[in-house]
C-alpha cells in the first residue's frame, strides 16, 4: 500500500486538482485520491515519472493533455528561482553578457543534440537576458545578487539569441565531409526542430520565473492552452482550425452513439385510446395495460443555409464538416452557401470529398458575390427563394449559419418568416458571443424573434445544440 503524501503536498494538490478544473478538466474525488497515491509512491525528484503517474490518474481525454501539460510545469516546477545549472553564461570584463561566446556555446550544443544541457543553459540565459524593459544585457552578472529581473521576456531573450541564424553554421559542422542532398535536408530539418525545441524551453522557463514574481493563476489565464472543444470558431488560428478539423470524426461518433441511445429508450410512440379501451373490458374497464403505437420515424431532410464569408467561414467551414459526418442521420441533405446572394453547392459534398478543399471550390465556383463581397442575410434569402422556392418543404428542417450581421442592409425577415413556415424545424447557430447580438450591424434579435437562435462560438456548445437538433 502506497504511504500518504508529505505533510503540506495534499494541499498543492488540491490547488492543482482545482486549476485543472478551472481550465475545463473534469477532475472528480476519484481521480484526486488517486493522484494522492501517486504522490505517496513516487520520488518528487522523478519529475517526469510524477508528470506521466499523474496524467494517468487525473485525464480521461488525450485532449486534454496540454492543459495538464501546462498546469503541471507552473505547480510542479523544474527548479525555483536561479535554480542550479552546470552551463555557464560567459561575461565580458565590464559585466555585459558575451554574446557572441555565447552563441557559440548555444551552437555547439545545437550540433550536438544535448536536450540537457541545452535545458540547463535556457534556465542561464534567461536568468542573463530576460529582464524585459532593461538594457538586456547585463544587470545580473557573475556573482552579482540582490532581487533579479521582475517581468521576464522570451521575445527579448531569443532577439539577442536569433538561434535561427545558427543553421547555416552547424550545418557546416555537420556536413563537412558529405555532400549528399538528401543527408543535408534530413540534417537541416533536425537541426530546426532542435532550434524550435530550444526556443520552447526559452518560453517554458519565462513562464516559471513570471509564475514566482506574479503568481501562477495569473499566468495560467494566458498561458494555459485551451482544449479543441473550448477553443472560440471566430478567433481560432490556423493551427487550432487544424486540430478542430481533427476532431470532426470522433466527435460524430460519440453523437451517433448518444442519438442510438436515444432512439432504443424512444421506442413508444402515443397511447392507443382505442386499444387501450379495448384491453380495459377484461378488467372491468380500467385501462391496467396501456397500449401504444408503434413508433416509425422517418429520417427528415436537412436543409443548411451558411454564411461563408471571412467573418465566420471557419465556423461554417467546421459546421459543414460535421454535418458531413452526420449525414446519415437524414434522409437527404442540401446545402447553400451565401455571401451577397445564395447559391446550391450540395453537389460539391459528396461522400468522401477532402472538406478542406471543398470550401475552397465553394468560394471559387459558386456564384455568391454581386457587389462589395460584404454580407447580405435578406438579398441571400430572397435569392434563396426565387431560385429555390421548394427547397424547404414540410419534411425539412432549416439550419441557418451565420453571425446575422447584415452590414446595416435589410434583414428580410419577411421571407426568412416564409421559409420558417414552410420547413418542419427551424433554427440558428450564431458563433457570436450572445451578448453581442443586436450590437452595431447585428440583426440576430430580430431573426431570433422568429426562430429559436442558439450561442455556438465553440465545439462543445455546437455538440450539445447539434445532439438537441439531431432527429429521433
């Protein structure tokens, strides 16, 4: 049997357990009792076996491993304050940094691929440099003491470095006796990536000397990564609408599995008057049995309407992936894509087209601009109508896309009414924040007046309305 923690530990992991729960990391009591017996076993001087022991016990979710990531770097640090390391920064006799001695040292390691040592001289130079808002350059020299820089910098740090500019030369170290194209472009993409990884420790130790100075919730609020599912549509980078794409498939299964659920505990439809009457003469007249009908749910059809101008492609972009994925679930699936007036592009999402490109072609191919390139809901509507008058039928659920901005143009909420009653459901994703609606150009209170508005800005919000919309 594991021993219990050290005196003062089930505190820090508390604190621990709390800022995972903070950041979206559903923790439970289990999973901390658990995390405690892994504290009683293992050595804190084993900091990376203590990192994987209590990964396993506190995540459920590979996606949540940068969170964890993070969070544990900031409550169980590498080292505090200076800390101790064996790579020294060379000084010149007026007590400035040597730059230069020092760029050699950084590339010899470099050529060497010493992760170590490479570690500990990050852990020096930051000490040296980082310093944000001071010369850069000295202020910490050899055996100098006293209070140390305050707000530390990576940017100022790696300014001086410039690792990158150190390629060309281990390169030449490397290949001095080989000239073969392929051994160089194998040894200039390892040399990059050692440059990359140096840079992160530069990053990492940055962020443990500001979590000493300002406290480490502070630093956790822009530190912290968010998950996948956390991350906002309208502000997500180009790495992050990677990762969501990711995400697309595994998240369609899990709703096809829940929707499964759903339709075994939904076999009952409506009470049976007339059998039910029919079943109660053998007991007097009192219905004892109740009699139902059987349940026969058709699969409607799905009719989408997205706005996929800049705005808010991303979130359409991932919307449609997911509806993709869900298109069994419907007995037929239509797509319309708009900007300034709407047009059909469902023959571009066949099954097994790369969605990445398809949205490509849908800017490219499909007839959506007439004027400015701005968005226009009621000219994109009423283009809809004209062209498509029996694209929504009574067997059709509506799926409108967009952030209801409408660039102070008409809303044409005449005919949004008309479309609204002629479908079987209707309803609206905005990945605007919904505090925001009516703000400015935003016309979402007055489209939501007349169909139920739901706040998607990320991919866990989209799940929940996605399940609540999906047919039974």
């Amino acid at each position: 049997m594991a021993s219990p923690p050290p005196h003062g530990l089930p505190g820090h992991l508390v604190d621990f357990v709390g800022a995972l729960r903070r950041h979206q990391v559903p923790v439970g009591p289990g999973e901390t009792v658990d995390a405690a017996a892994v504290l009683g076993a293992l050595n804190l001087l084993h900091r990376e076996q203590l990192r994987e022991g209590l990964a396993a016990a506190l995540l459920r979710r590979s996606g949540q491993r940068a969170v964890f990531d993070t969070l544990f770097d900031l409550y169980f640090p590498i080292a505090l304050g200076r800390g101790r390391s064996e790579v020294e920064v060379p000084w010149t006799p007026d007590g400035e940094v040597d730059l230069d001695a020092l760029r050699d040292i950084l590339a010899d390691l470099l050529r060497d691929g010493d992760d170590a040592a490479l570690r500990e001289l990050a852990r020096a130079v930051v000490d040296a440099l980082g310093q944000a808002g001071g010369s850069g350059q000295g202020g910490n020299g050899p055996g100098q003491q006293g209070q140390g820089p305050r707000n530390w910098s990576a940017y100022q740090v790696l300014r001086q470095l410039s690792p990158e500019t150190l390629l060309a030369r281990i390169l030449s170290d490397l290949l001095a006796d080989n000239s073969d194209a392929f051994a160089e472009e194998v040894a200039r993409r390892e040399i990059r990536q050692r440059i990359a990884d140096f840079r992160k420790m530069i990053t990492d130790e940055v962020r443990r000397r500001t979590a000493e100075t300002r406290g480490r919730d502070q630093v956790a609020k822009t530190a912290v990564p968010k998950q996948a599912e956390q991350v906002e549509f309208l502000s997500a980078y180009a790495d992050q609408l990677a990762q969501l794409r990711r995400t697309v498939h595994p998240l369609a299964r899990r709703l096809a599995s829940r929707l499964a659920v759903r339709r075994k505990h939904a076999k009952r439809g409506q009470m049976d008057l007339r059998r039910t009457l029919r079943r109660s003469m053998s007991t007097g007249g009192v219905p004892m049995r109740p009699a139902y009908r059987t349940r026969r749910p058709g699969r409607p059809e799905l009719v989408v309407f997205c706005d996929v101008s800049g705005s808010v492609a991303g979130f359409s972009h991932f919307t449609l992936l997911l509806v993709q994925a869900l298109r069994e679930q419907f007995s037929k699936v239509r797509v319309f894509a708009f900007v300034e007036r709407a047009d059909e592009v469902t023959h571009l999402f066949a099954p097994g087209n790369d969605l990445a490109s398809v949205m490509t072609r849908v800017l490219r191919e499909a007839e959506l601009v007439t004027f400015d390139g701005h968005s226009d809901y009621g000219g994109s509507l009423a283009s809809m109508v004209e062209h498509w008058p029996d694209a929504v039928g009574p067997r059709s659920s509506l799926l409108i896309l967009g952030d209801a901005r409408t660039n102070y143009r008409d809303p044409n909420l005449a005919v949004l009414r008309r479309l609204i009653g002629q479908a079987r459901h209707s309803h609206w994703l905005n990945p605007e924040p919904r505090k925001q609606w009516g703000s400015g150009d935003s016309a979402a209170l007055r489209y939501a007046d007349l169909l139920p508005m739901h706040e998607c800005r990320t991919v866990a919000q989209l799940a929940e309305v996605v399940e609540s919309l999906l047919p039974v």
